[in-house]
C-alpha cells in the first residue's frame, strides 16, 4: 500500500517557462520532454524525484509539492 503523503508530484508553471530546455538535459530519466510545438510534457511515472529540473530551471517554473490526504 502507497502512503499518499509520501507522493510528491511536480508543477509546471507555464507562465514561467522560457522554453530553454535546461530542464529537458537536466533529466536523466526523459521524465520532461517536449511536444511537436516545444511545451514542455512531464510523465510523472518516469520521475524519480531527484529535483534537478528544479535546481537547474532559469526562471523557478518547476516547483515540486507534497499530495495531502485531507
């Protein structure tokens, strides 16, 4: 069984994002990718959690956050 607390989901804000690609060299596990018109597409079931899209992102668009059960 999955405690849900210990899921971490991560959060794009396109807003935010320049389209650089930093983050896509970052990840080791193709978890970030990018469509036929270069938006960023995210597979959560390839991320582990690792946090170097967030480190390396420019502009603070990749952010990272905890599911609550309540």
């Amino acid at each position: 069984m999955i405690d849900i607390q210990s899921i971490e989901k991560i959060n794009l804000d396109f807003s935010r994002c320049v389209h650089c690609g930093l983050c896509l060299s970052a990840c080791k596990t193709e978890a970030l990718g990018h469509d036929f018109e270069k938006r960023i597409l995210f597979r959560e079931e390839l991320c582990i959690g690792c946090h170097l899209c967030i480190e390396i992102c420019p502009r603070g668009a990749i952010s990272s956050f905890r599911l609550n059960s309540n």
